[in-house]
C-alpha cells in the first residue's frame, strides 16, 4: 500500500492507493488563506503539517487497511510558496503563498540584473513574475530584515513536509525549477540569484524526484500506526505528478487539467527545439526528460464565473452551486456547435501560453438578438477548445507529435465539454478513470521504489487506465476550424487595441 499526499493552495488531498493503482481511501482537508493586504497571500505552515497528518488518519481509517502494510510515503504539492524556518526549525512568519503578489519592485530589480533570455534558458520559465519564491524572499530582504535575517532554511511546500517526516532537508529540480534559484540544466543553484540573495546556507541539498528520502521518524510512525521501516520518497509539483497519474511519460502523449486554469502537460526527450517556441518547461518527474508546461490561467474559473453571476436559477433549481453545473451542461447541450456564430476570447486575467499578453481582456464577439445565456455557456466551454488547440498548434509547429489527450479536471466529467474538445482539437480526448491523478503518479513513483515495478514506466503500464475515449466528429471538426480562425483572427486585431489601452495606456 502507498500513502501519498498533494498539498494544494487551500486543500491538501490525502489517498491511499494499492500495487495496481486502485484508489482504497481518500480525504480532504481544507484551510483559508491569509489576505493581509490587497493581492497578498500568506498562510501558518503548521496549517499544512496538520492537515497532512489528519488526512493520513482519516484515510486509513476509510480504508480499513491495516496501517502496517503501508510500504511508503510520497506526495507532491503546489511550487513557489516559500516557508521560512529558524535555526530551531520554527516558522519565522506565515509563509507566502504562490499566489501572492507583493514582490512587484523586486521584479524590476531582478530583471535589471537578469535578461529573460537568460532566465528562460535556466530555469524553463517565460519570464520574471511575481510568483517565483526568490522574489518574495528578496521582498523579505528589502521590506522584513529582522526576519530576513534569521532564515536558516527556505523550504518549499513539499519540502517542509517531507523534512518534518523524515528530518532530512531535501528538493528537487522540479519543484526548484520556477523559485528562480536553480539552473536546471546544469543541475545545482544559479548564482546569479543564489548570490543576489546570499541564502546558499538556506537551501535544500537537490536529489532526484522519487529518490528514497529516509524513513519515517519513529514518533511519527507509532502516532499514526505505521511500521517504522515505512519509507518516504521524494515527490514533486503537482502538475508534475497528475502528468505521471495519467501515463504522461513518454512522448505522443498530452495531458490536460481544464479545472480552475488550462494546464498542458507534454512529455520530451530535448527542449532544444522548444526554446524557439517560448513554452515553458520543467525536468520530469522522470529522469533525463522534460514536461512542457504551457497553461492558460481562465479556463474553468470561467465557468464558475458564468454560474455565480448568472445562474442563479439554475443554482436554485438544481439544489447547489456544484450540481448547477449540470443543468448549465444541459444548457450548452441545447445550442449547435459554434454557438450559432459567438465566440469567447476567455482572457480574462491575461493571454497566457501562447499568446504571453497579460494586457489581453476577455471579449464576447458576434452578439445578436438570437443569443442567450445557453449561447454563453456554449461559448466559454468552446473557448476553452480553442486555447487548448491553439497550443497543441505551436507544439505542432516544433515537430512535437501528439496522438491523444488525456483529459483530468473537474472539466473532464463532463461529456459534452470532451466531445467539444475533441471536435476543435480534432484529436481523440480520453477521460481518466481515475480522477486523482496527482496522488496516483506519487504511488507510481512509489510502487518503483518499493520494488512492485522496474521502473516508471512499467509501473504506469499496470497503475494507470484510460476511461471513455471521445473521437472528433468529422463535421464538426470543419465547423471549428473556421470559428477557430475567427478566434485567432480577433486576438489578432484586438492585441494593439488592448496594449494601448492598458493600465496606463492612452485614452
């Protein structure tokens, strides 16, 4: 048996999955954020420990095992949010959260020191942002120096937990890959950066993702009724990890998350041929391959939106705010593909990959009097078609093959969203029988360390499977091309309408 744990922005999942990767008992726990600023995001680490530790509890109890025939502890976890810890392994404050945007100036700075090209070439990320945790560090640096100054490590989520297991201070280069302080090809810390900050003393020695850490701490052990030779494996980022949850290891294969944000995962042996490109990319949890990671961040959310603000009967009459998502699916059901000529450009928060235009602004075109809130929902669930295609096309344009989609998110329970992907893409979408693919690609890793399987890909063979399979129906598929032009076409016209009147911009 294989406990694992994937420790999100407000939630940490717990599952416990066996040698064939069925999934036996599962929990979720959730936390709130503190906000103490406007675009500020913190949050107490003993929140996550906690929540890790209760989580282990309650899915052994769900699962009737017996506590002892757990082998291993793997899990994984969001990246960027930093946690500062003492000389005594006590926090110095809450950490900050990924999400968080206070750094701005510390930005600035960085990229007077550091050309993107140069960023980009290091650490697989498209440009200096906000989010990376060296700059909420140099943000401590400038704005705290009294807890600047007592750091004696910096830890990633994942990190932290894994240290309070086992006692050993370890991390990787994928999760080390967008803090800004590792070079990924050369395989240790960037100077550049390191240097900048001068916190070398501060970081994790860097091991391989599903390296054996060392074993549960005794107390630990006897607390939640494991054997002491319970052994915890190093994990990785969680978008990393839902990748290997769903057979995404080799190449030919693409993964996509449609739940809050559109996340694209893609497995290569080289990104040299991706660097012309400018996607992003990360090491894989496999050795010696890389993840391309391109994602937009309005994908679902736009859903969620769509309901809160103008669903209200269809919350009401469904008995929830989940459960109204069904009747919207009835909604969009009930309007041609197309949505009888109105399109979404869904950037409501920004174009990410692979437009990389945050001044982008979300546009509902083609509006007559023949369309309804059914034609909306349409169009945002077309919308989110579009983006997904739109960087599948600039994978294509590298010569990287993609023979499927494998679809994960909240997005993927639904079948017309899936058949609508799969008429745009005009690719086959296959759904996941196994919704928790972040958890399961950790008991993968898992399962090799404790010698169930020979390696990752043996172990995905026998762990991993594919549920309903969605094919492009072929007169759909001409449909969607020309929408799909339209789309690009309006980006197109709009982009210098939408820099010159930016924040700032001329009026």
């Amino acid at each position: 048996m294989y406990l694992t744990f994937d420790v999100g922005t407000t939630s940490v999942k717990t599952s416990l999955f066996d040698g064939q990767g069925r999934l036996v008992g599962k929990s979720i726990g959730n936390y709130e954020l503190q906000s103490p600023q406007v675009d500020w995001y913190e949050v107490e680490p003993e929140l996550y420990w906690q929540a890790v530790l209760e989580g282990f509890r309650e899915t052994l109890r769900k699962s009737g095992v017996a506590p002892k025939s757990v082998k291993t502890i793997c899990g994984c976890s969001q990246g960027e949010t930093i946690i500062f810890l003492d000389e005594n392994d006590q926090s110095i404050r809450p950490a900050i959260v990924w999400l968080d945007n206070r750094p701005r100036k510390e930005v600035a700075e960085l990229k007077g020191k550091i050309s993107t090209e140069d960023f980009y070439h290091a650490t697989g990320c498209l440009d200096i942002e906000t989010t990376f945790s060296a700059l909420k560090v140099l943000w401590l640096k400038h704005n705290e120096p009294e807890n600047f100054d007592r750091i004696a490590k910096l830890a990633l989520v994942e990190d932290y937990i894994v240290y309070r297991l086992t006692g050993r201070f370890v991390s990787t280069l994928n999760l080390l890959h967008s803090t800004a302080f590792a070079h990924i090809h050369r395989k240790q810390y960037w100077s550049p950066v390191v240097d900048l900050l001068d916190v070398a003393d501060a970081l994790p020695e860097i091991v391989p993702v599903g390296s054996v850490v060392g074993s549960l701490k005794a107390a630990l052990a006897e607390d939640l009724g494991l054997s002491k030779d319970t052994v915890v494996v190093k994990g990785a980022m969680d978008q990393t990890m839902s990748a290997v949850g769903a057979g995404n290891v080799a190449a030919g294969v693409v993964s996509e998350t449609t739940g809050t944000a559109l996340a694209i995962g893609v497995t290569v042996d080289s990104v040299d041929r991706v660097h012309p490109y400018r996607l992003p990319y990360q090491p894989h949890a496999v050795a010696d391959r890389f993840l391309i990671l391109p994602y937009a961040q309005t994908a679902g959310i736009l859903y969620k939106w769509f309901r809160d603000n103008f669903c209200q009967d269809e919350i009401r009459n469904a008995g929830g705010i989940e459960e109204a998502y069904e009747a919207m699916n009835r909604l969009s059901a009930a309007v041609p593909p197309g949505a009888d000529g109105l399109v979404l450009l869904p950037f409501f928060a920004g174009a990410f990959a692979p437009e990389n235009d945050l001044t982008a602004k979300g546009v509902l075109y083609g509006l007559t009097l023949k369309h309804g809130k059914a034609h909306v929902a349409r169009a945002i669930q077309e919308s989110v078609g579009y983006m997904l295609r739109k960087i599948l096309s600039v994978l294509s344009d590298a010569d990287i093959q993609v023979v499927e989609v494998r679809s994960m998110g909240g997005a993927a329970r639904s079948d017309l969203w899936m058949q609508i992907k799969a008429d745009i893409c005009n690719l086959p979408l296959v759904r996941m029988q196994q919704e928790e693919t972040s958890t399961l690609g950790c008991a993968i890793l898992a399962a090799v360390v404790g010698g169930e399987y020979r390696n990752t890909e043996e172990a995905v063979q026998h762990m991993v499977r594919v549920g309903q399979r969605f094919s492009p129906r072929t007169g759909n598929v001409d449909l969607y091309s020309q929408r799909f032009r339209l789309y690009n076409e309006l980006y197109r016209a709009l982009a210098p309408v939408y820099e010159t009147f930016a924040e700032g911009g001329s009026e």
